[in-house]
C-alpha cells in the first residue's frame, strides 16, 4: 500500500508529542511505521500517557479505523488502545 503523507505527517507529529513522556521509549518512527498500512486518513494524531495510545481523527472507514488501532497496538511499550477515530 501507499504511505498516505498526511497520515505520515501526522504520526511524526504526534510522535513528538511523547518527547517526555516517562513512560515509554516510543518514536515517532514507530507510529509513521504502524500506521503507514492505513490509507485515506484525513488526519491522524496520537498521544500516549502511560502507554495507553488514543487516536483522534478521521479516516475513510470503519475498517482503516480498526486497522489503525491494530497497528499501533503492537507497537512495544502500549498497553492499551483508545480508538477515537471516526468515519
């Protein structure tokens, strides 16, 4: 699949948004890396607070909004996903 530049731009985005973060050793490559297998997101963002990851957004589907949370929960360090993206 192709990597959707927003959905990119917007996991190196919110992958900078855990600088400081006690919690986790998590970059932002390993968010642009999880959910580069999701396309047509409008827009993407991620925070994580004691590894739990929450998504916010939008996507075009029901399915790339599951198959996000999928991807970011196997990334190491989540625990637990909190999947507010919509469609």
């Amino acid at each position: 699949m192709k990597l959707n530049k927003s959905l990119f731009s917007a996991a190196v985005i919110a992958g900078s948004l855990l600088a400081g973060q006690a919690s986790a050793n998590i970059s932002a490559s390993d968010f642009s890396k999880a959910l580069r297998t999701v396309t047509g997101p409008a827009k993407v963002s991620v925070t994580v607070k004691d590894g739990v990851a929450t998504l916010f957004g939008h996507v075009d589907s029901q399915f790339e909004r599951l198959q996000a949370a999928s991807a970011v929960e196997k990334i190491d360090g989540i625990d637990q996903v909190r999947n507010l993206l919509t469609y």
